[in-house]
C-alpha cells in the first residue's frame, strides 16, 4: 500500500467539496495554490463557467481529471426517455472534451426523482432493468468516443431517489451482464461513503480486480449523520476505517488517485483554502 503520510500527490479533488466556495475556475486557481495535482468536476459546475473555458482552466493548471460527474439518471417513463439518453451523450461529449478518464455513473432511482416529471412508479425491479438498458445504450456512444463509464454503487439509502444499484456486488453483476470480456469500457467508482458498511466489500473488491477500479472516493461516515445527502464527514471524524478499504483496492493493483467527495453544509460554510489544508493534513493522516 502507499504510503500517503509525507505528501498529498495522489489527492483529487471532487469539486463539490468546495461548490459553495466558489465556481470552478476559483476552485482550480485553489488546487494549484495547495498543489493539489486532480480534480473530479461536475457538470454544472463546467456549465456555469462554460465548457470551453473549463477546459481550458484545467489544461493551463496542468491538472488531470479523476473523472466527470456525472452521467447516468437512467430511469425514467417512455416520455422522458430520449432526454435521458441524450443528455448521457451530452456527459460524454462535455468528458472527452476536458480530457476525463471516465465518467461517473449515479444510475438513477425510481423515475420520477430521476427525471422529473416522469410518471410515479414504485416498481424498482423495472428500474434496475432500465438502468442495465441505459448503461448498454450509453456504452454504444461511450465507446465510439473512448470515454470509459464507472457504475458508482449508492448506499440504499438513496435506492428511491438517486441510484437503484446500492451495492458493489450489484455494480459488478452489470459490469459482467454488459461487458463480459472485461473490454475496460465499464467498470465502478467506489466511495468509501457509500460501501464501507457492506459485508461482501472485500470479497467484490477482489472481484472487480483491477481493470474495473476507475475510482476510489473519500470522506466519512458520522455517527449520527444528521441528513443523508448533505452531511457527510471529513476523512478522520467518522467511523470508516479508510485505510483498509484502500488497502484493498490497491492491493487489485489499484495506483489511482483518492479522491476527496464531501457533501456537507458545515464544510461548505468553512473559507475553500481551510477546506482544502484540512483535505491535505487529513489525506496524509488517515487516508
Ligand atoms: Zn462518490
């Protein structure tokens, strides 16, 4: 395992972390005062500076991406379903052009949180059947423009809104349903959040294998988290044993960045540079 305790080399930056903080270009001016080498941005964060200049924020600040978030919102009703398949081309074309790995998939919960204005269903077996036809549908464009997807596992508690695969288990099932040979088209994003709890974590771990690791994000689980979305904690103030679970990607062979993901109110009121120091000290310390 690396060891992460003399720099923070291998720290990206999920932009969300700091989106209260400031718009995307801030954000990046930021990384280059703390040396921070990555980031993983969202599309609306490029959208509200416009992609062109995102993108060229990003190559003159000589940053890689550890992704694009983020694709997928597959479910939704009949009427609803070519927005959905074209705004996923939409992520793709905006992935290429900022020069992203993968893009991240949240897959969808039932369609009327996914895409809204779709009909109420509560039938999440026909979800997870749209999401496997989405990401099929999705990986026909995704491989003409050579941009990988990353199936990102929610924890269940987000199943009914955001992402009807809540399981690294369920994850890889697709991956083996949709790319058999192992192509490196598809694969998972595993955030410490959403999968520390789950028993089978280290058996799928050692399934997925290497090739289809494309991203590990952190942060931690507080005991009490007070609002499901919007509270998680600071690698080091809640209960996740980060460490281990990292041990166990990289010992796939997993080399990639850890890539930091905080959604949470009491960070986003903190000034973006205390943010990002505590990020750094916190990367070395417990990551
Ligand atoms: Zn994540």
């Amino acid at each position: 395992m690396r060891d992460f305790s003399k720099d923070h080399r291998w720290l990206s930056l999920n932009t969300a972390t700091v989106r209260k903080q400031g718009d995307l270009v801030a954000i990046i001016e930021a990384c280059a005062r703390h040396g921070i080498r990555a980031i993983d941005p969202w599309r609306d964060q490029v959208a509200s500076v416009g992609l062109e200049r995102a993108a060229r924020a990003v190559r003159d600040a000589g940053l890689e991406l550890t992704g694009y978030c983020r694709g997928g919102m597959f479910t939704s009703d009949a009427a609803h379903r070519i927005e959905a398949r074209d705004d996923n081309r939409r992520a793709v074309d905006e992935a290429k052009a900022l020069g992203a790995p993968c893009i991240v998939l949240v897959v969808g919960g039932l369609p009327q949180y996914s895409r809204p204005g779709s009909a109420v269903s509560k039938d999440i077996i026909e979800a997870r059947n749209q999401v496997h036809d989405g990401i099929a549908e999705m990986m026909e464009y995704a491989r003409g423009a050579n941009m990988r997807l990353a199936i990102e596992p929610l924890h269940p508690a987000y199943a009914g809104d955001r992402a009807c695969v809540n399981t690294t288990k369920q994850a890889l099932d697709l991956c083996d349903a949709l790319d058999p040979k192992r192509s490196g088209a598809l694969g998972v994003a595993l955030d410490v959040y959403h999968i520390w709890w789950d028993p089978e974590l280290l058996s799928q771990i050692a399934r997925a294998g290497k090739d289809r690791l494309m991203a590990f994000h952190v942060c931690d689980w507080l005991v009490p988290t007070r609002d499901i979305l919007n509270d998680r904690g600071m690698m080091g103030d809640g209960v996740i044993d980060i460490k281990s679970v990292r041990a166990a990607v990289e010992a796939q062979g997993f080399a990639g960045y850890s890539e930091i993901e905080i959604f949470s109110e009491e960070w986003w009121s903190k000034p973006m540079d205390e943010v990002l120091r505590t990020c750094i000290e916190r990367h070395r310390s417990v990551v």
